[in-house]
C-alpha cells in the first residue's frame, strides 16, 4: 500500500495504484499535474468512493495550489478519450 502521506510518488506508480487509494488523498498529499486531475482525480469512471464523488474543481484548486483555475477548466474540456488510462476496476481487481 502507499504511504501517500509520508512519500511523493511518481505519476506512473499513482496510476497503477489508482483503484486502492482515495481520490481525495490523491489530492491532500500528492502534487499533480493537470492531466492527471482530469483524466483520473475529476474522472467519475475512478471515483469509487462516496467522499471522491463530491470532488470539484474547487475542491482540487483547494489542494493543489499550484494548479490554474482557467488551465484546469480548459484540460477539462479539451480531454476527449482515455487514451493514458488503466485497466478497469474488474480487470484489476481479478488479478493475482
């Protein structure tokens, strides 16, 4: 499991990680980059959990202070397809 609270960790590994850690956590103790908020932290495909479901624009602005409301908002609407994604949650979660 991550130590999300102790350590930073890289893009590649958060990815990989995604569906046994909490969205917001993502948010509190990690820094971001745009793409990775659009395509995973305001994807409700990876919003598995009730407090992530309530995460907004605000909410990541919040947390990710070095993030540019009008950056973010343009990402958000610019992104079209899952092209960076992971696996679904049934594929991963049938792994050994």
């Amino acid at each position: 499991m991550l130590d999300l609270y102790n350590k930073q960790y890289t893009r590649e590994t958060l990815k990989k990680y995604i569906y046994s850690v909490r969205l917001v956590d993502l948010l509190k103790t990690q820094k971001l980059d745009i793409t990775f908020i659009v395509r995973y932290i305001l994807n409700s495909k990876y919003q598995l959990n009730e407090v992530d479901e309530y995460i907004t624009v605000d909410t990541v602005l919040m947390y990710q202070k070095h993030i540019n409301r009008t950056q973010l908002i343009e990402a958000m609407m610019e992104y079209i397809s899952d092209d960076d994604s992971i696996e679904d949650f049934e594929t991963v979660s049938k792994k050994k």
